[in-house]
C-alpha cells in the first residue's frame, strides 16, 4: 500500500514539472559558465605534478630522517635515490621553464638527420643551461638504480627474517 | 661548434639510452618491491614502495616510450604525429606525479593510523594478556579452593583438637575468667577440683565465690592488673561441699589492644595432697625427734623409778606393822608404778620395747577381736561400730598385741570425739600391692586443723584434766612406726567412702603386707 502511494506521487511530479523542463530545453541561451582550456594549461598542469611530486619526495625525507624505522641498511640508498630524484625534478622543471623563453627557432629538428639538429645559435647562457638540463636522464638512472638497490637490500634481509623466523 | 648551435644527437641518444634503463631498472625494483610485499605482506612499507614502484615503473614506461616514438616518428619524417602524441605523454607523466605524491602523503597518513593501531593493540594484547594471567590466577585459585580450605581447615581442626586435648586431659585445672571475673570455661580437672559434677555448675559464677579468704582474690586481682601475670600464687578455694582445696595459681591477663584487661586465663594446681604428705614429712620428723628423747629420758627416769618401788616395797615389808607409814608407803609404790607405767608408755611410743612377739596375723581377726571387746561400751553411749573388712587381705608381721592396743587407742578416741549417738567404721583394705590400711573412722567432732599437726605428740590431749594422759595416739604412732608402718589422720576425710558415710576424722594404718612364703 506504501509503494502504490509512493509512485503516485512521483508520477504527479513528473506531470506537473515535465512541460516546465521542455520549456527550459526549448530556449537556450549562452551558458557562461563553460572554461575553456588553452595550450599553456598542460603545461602548467605538468609542472604542478612535478611540484607537487617534489613536495611529497621532500616530505618522504623528512619522515624518513625524522622517524627512521629500523637500521636496515637499505635506508642510505632510498635516501640517495629521493635525492636524486628530487634534483632531477629541480632540473626538469627548470628545463619546463627555460622552454617557455625559447623561441621555436631556437630548436632546429627539421630534418630526419639527426645529426644534423641543433639547438641553433646564439648559444648564451640560457641555451647552455637548456642544454645541459636536458642531460636529465644522468639524474633519473641513477635515481632509479638506487631505488632497485635498496629494494633489493629490503628484500634480501626480508628472506633472512623469514629464514630466522623473525618478523618486520 | 657555436656557430652552428649545439648539436643534438647526443641529447637524443642520452634520451634513448636512459629511456631503456629506466624501463629495465624500474622493472627490476617492481619486482624486488612485490617480492617483499610477499615476503611479508603484513608490511605497510612494501605496500607503499610497491605502489611508489608502480607509478614509477608506468612513469619510465610512459616517458621511455615516448622518447623512443619520438625518435622513430623523426626519423621517418612524422614529426607532426609527435606533435600531436606528445601531450599524451606529458599528461600521464603528470597525472603519475600526482598520483606518487597521493601515495607519499597516503603513506604517512596511513603509517600514522596503523602506528596508532599498533600501539592500542599492543595495549589490547598486554591487557589480554594480564586478562589472561588474572584468568589463569583465578582459575588455579578456583581449581585449588576447595583443597586449600580443607587443608586450612584440616590444620586448624589438628591444632584444634591439640589444644582442646590439652585442655581436657590436663589433671590440672585450666580456667578462663572474663572481664568480671566471671569463669567462662573450665577443663574438667577444674570441675572435678571446685567440687563440681558438670561444668555447667561452675560458668558463670565469680572465681573470687570460691577463694576461702576474701582478701586473696583482692590481691590476685591486683597483680593482674599491674604485672599482667601471677605465678605460684597459693590460696584456699571452697569447694562446693565445702571442703578447703590448697591450689597453686599460675594466670595471665587478657588485654585488649588499649592494654585494658578482658579477662584472665590460668591453670591450677591442686597442692592439697603435696601439703599433706609435707606435713606427715615434717610430723614424722617431729615425732621421731620426740621419741629419741623421750626413750633417753625413759631409760634415764626408768631405773631410778625401779630403785624407789624396790625400795618402797621393802620398807612395805619391814614396817608392815607400822600404822602410820604403811598407808603412805602404798601411795609412793601406787605413784611410782603409775610413773613407770608413763615411762612404759614412752618407751613404747619410742618402740624401745623389749618383748617382741612378731608373727604373721590376720589384721582384720585383730579387728574383730578388739570390737567384740568394746562392742559393749559403745551400745551404752547409743554408738554403732560398722566394719568394712575386705576378706583377702594378705597376712602382716606384727606384735598382735600391740597392734589391738593401737586399733583400742583409736576407738576409745572416736567414742571420745563423739561423746554420744554416733557412728564409728572401720575398713580394712589392700593399698597398691603390698601395704594393707585399716582406717577407723568417726562423724564426731572432727580436729580443728590448727591442731591436727599436734595430736600425736605425747601429752598432748584435749581432754578434761584427769581424763587423758596424752600418750594413747602417740603410743599408737609409735607402735606402728615401729611396725613399719605409718599412721596418717585427715580430717575431714581423704576417702571417698569415708566422706560418702558421712565420717569427719579418718586414722589410717598403713602396714606393710608379709611377703608371700616360698
């Protein structure tokens, strides 16, 4: 008896507020409230992330410093390895940055020789820096590689505990 | 170089180089990292570092690929298609920045809530296991109950019936007063010494009821309260048939915590028999001192008394006409016979007796004999003479004549103490295994126990002047020391079957029993 009252009174509602809803869909008008997203805002939202990203690994290494869990020897390059990442998010948000002065032409890839791509003259300071920022990798594998050995380092001395009958 | 810019082929190999090594290391450590969430998936730390290598693994894969697209759409001449696929490839390497930062600040937000669940279920296990611990504490206690209340109870009914077994099988008496002096319990030697049949009789009433002189039962209270104690304290007791009791008292008080005396509790030895045998110890001693001067002054008064009545009895003869001295030369030889009969007397109370005619005889014949021969006197003064004679008795060495003169003595002295219509018994009973006792007993006067030490000595006699000469007991005393033998007075009587009769004064003659023939 309480259902049959409740789809009463829904279907009532749908009467008496459809013809005001065809009405609103009938006239439109210019709906302001649509933002529109331009080219820089990718970039902008690339370089929050790597904000973002070097917030949490400088906040990693504080709690890491402040609270140390254990005296594993993995620690040290976990530590070396958020350092390393944390300088390779420093160099390639510089380089996000110096790419936003350079002009289009400052970069010649043109041709399918790559030998032939330059970064074209004249060569000061913020084209050296740009040059030399983009050796970006020289951060992240080393960064990488300490990640994989502290892992290791963890996993080893976990197999040891499980052999001892220990626990973390 | 610097004319021509800076050649980028170098920046491009760089790229690809590190884009492969990113990609094999990252792999690596997302291996080692779910290694170690399988080793010990209970760990936060993996967990998150599994996570951190994911987003970096698929950030390496993103940004690795990218650069090698990159390359291979340059080179065959695509550059546009780059152009376009490249924001794919920023966009996720964001969106994965995003996502590792989540997962950083996650972590700790996560590590902070476990930490904090760690440590109340630290707190819950300790508390479970104290719960535990109190479980098992109670349960042990539960289970060994029932075994520790018997075993308590057990010792205490051991010490229970020790005590109680002290107390009722101690031949003295042993007493608790309360803080009126009121007797709250007694053993049964207590009972049986105040004179009592059931201690019913005896709780409640007042010691002091039963101490003879007042004036004790003041000072025994006042040693209690001021030393706490009293020891070897002697006093008289009345007991119930009125009979005196010498007791020795030993008492504490009991105090309460503010020193207040609650009570006392003692014990009491009965002293009347150890009195009475000091006593018969020291008479005996007195008599035997008596009899060694009187036998000297005997044997000294003797022979010139035997001069004199030789002599008298020859002037008798000579002046047998002589009117005048003959009636006074009877008189001296009367006197004088009558002093050598004193002076027989002593000797025998001193057993230096000559004439011995000692044979093994039947006391209770003896007995028998000397009441057929007073039977008479005692019917005129409305006496009745009852005998109580056991017929086994064992034969006695003894002067049997002598031993009538003491069974003769002791009788006339009952007649005596009761003057008229009395009672006189005589038991003959055997006594341990070789003493025979005769006892001669009287419900006459009694003997005023101020004098009862004296009346063995010679002379001594409460008789009218002219009635006694004071010699019938102590000759009777030394007749039977002289048997080896004893003679004891109590008056009121010892013997229960003399105070049962109703008797007052008790003599009893102990002499010892003939040894068996063969």
């Amino acid at each position: 008896m309480r259902n049959i009252r409740s789809i009463r009174r829904k279907t009532a509602l749908l009467r008496s507020g459809l013809p005001v809803l065809l009405l609103l869909l009938l006239s439109p008008r210019p709906a302001q409230a649509i933002q529109i997203h331009g080219p820089p805002e990718g970039l902008y939202a690339h370089l929050i992330g790597h904000f973002i990203f070097f917030c949490a690994l400088v906040f990693l290494l504080y709690v890491l410093e402040k609270r140390p869990l254990d005296s594993s020897r993995g620690w040290l390059p976990l530590k070396l390895s958020l350092i390393f990442f944390l300088l390779w998010n420093a160099d390639t948000f510089a380089i996000h940055l110096l790419s936003l002065h350079m002009p289009d032409s400052a970069l010649f890839t043109g041709s399918s020789d790559f030998w032939e791509h330059r970064l074209a003259p004249p060569i000061d300071g913020e084209r050296l820096l740009y040059y030399i920022g983009r050796f970006d990798h020289l951060l992240c594998v080393p960064a990488m590689w300490l990640f994989l050995r502290s892992l290791t380092i963890f996993a080893r001395e976990a197999e040891q505990r499980r052999a001892n009958g220990e626990t973390s | 170089m610097t004319d021509t810019g800076l050649p980028l082929f170098f920046l491009y190999l760089q790229d690809f180089a590190g884009a492969l090594l990113m990609i094999a290391l990252s792999l690596g450590a997302l291996f080692y990292a779910r290694r170690l969430t399988r080793l010990e998936p209970q760990c936060v730390l993996w967990t998150y570092l599994l996570w951190l290598s994911v987003a970096l693994a698929a950030f390496s894969i993103s940004r690795s690929i990218g650069h090698v697209l990159r390359f291979i759409l340059i080179w065959s001449g695509r550059q546009e298609v780059w152009t376009r696929l490249a924001p794919f490839s920023g966009g996720m390497n964001s969106l994965i920045f995003a996502a590792a930062a989540a997962l950083t600040f996650y972590y700790h937000a996560m590590h902070a809530i476990i930490s904090r669940v760690r440590t109340d279920a630290e707190a819950l296990r300790n508390a479970n296991e104290n719960l535990l611990a109190a479980h098992e504490a109670l349960h042990l206690l539960n289970h060994t109950l029932e075994e520790r209340v018997e075993a308590r109870s057990r010792e205490l009914l051991l010490s229970e019936q020790k005590f109680r077994h002290l107390f009722e099988g101690s031949k003295d008496m042993i007493f608790f007063c309360d803080a009126n002096g009121r007797i709250s319990d007694i053993n049964a030697a207590g009972v049986e010494l105040l004179g009592a049949t059931d201690k019913k009789e005896i709780v409640g009433r007042r010691l002091a009821d039963f101490f003879a002189a007042p004036e004790l039962w003041q000072r025994y209270c006042a040693a209690l309260s001021n030393h706490g104690h009293v020891k070897d304290f002697e006093v008289d007791i009345r007991r119930a048939d009125g009979t005196i009791r010498s007791i020795m008292l030993t008492a504490s008080a009991i105090l309460d915590e503010n020193g207040t005396v609650q009570g006392c509790e003692g014990i009491g030895k009965d002293l009347t028999h150890f009195k009475q045998v000091t006593n018969q110890l020291i008479l005996s001693e007195k008599m035997a001192s008596v009899g060694h001067l009187a036998a000297g002054v005997a044997h000294e008064i003797n022979t010139p008394l035997g001069i004199i009545l030789g002599y008298c009895q020859l002037l008798t003869e000579d002046l047998a006409d002589h009117k005048e001295a003959l009636p006074i030369l009877k008189i001296m030889e009367k006197q004088t016979k009558s002093c050598k009969r004193i002076v027989a007397d002593l000797l025998k109370f001193s057993r230096h007796t000559a004439e011995e005619h000692r044979a093994p005889t039947d006391v209770n014949q003896c007995v028998r004999e000397v009441v057929s021969i007073m039977d008479h006197t005692l019917e005129m003064d409305n006496i009745t003479l009852s005998l109580f004679l056991d017929e086994n008795l064992p034969p006695v060495v003894l002067d049997a004549e002598k031993f009538r003169q003491v069974l003769v003595n002791l009788i006339t002295n009952a007649q005596h103490a009761i003057n008229k219509d009395g009672l006189i018994a005589i038991w003959s009973k055997r006594r341990g295994g070789d003493t025979v006792e005769i006892i001669v007993a009287d419900n006459g006067t009694g003997i005023a126990p101020e004098i009862i030490n004296k009346i063995f000595d010679p002379f001594f006699t409460t008789k009218g002047v002219g009635k006694g000469t004071g010699m019938g007991l102590a000759v009777s005393f030394g007749i039977v020391k002289d048997h080896g033998g004893d003679l004891q007075v109590y008056s009121p009587p010892c013997d229960p079957q003399c105070r049962e009769a109703g008797m007052r004064t008790a003599f009893h003659i102990l002499l010892p029993a003939a040894a068996p023939e063969g």
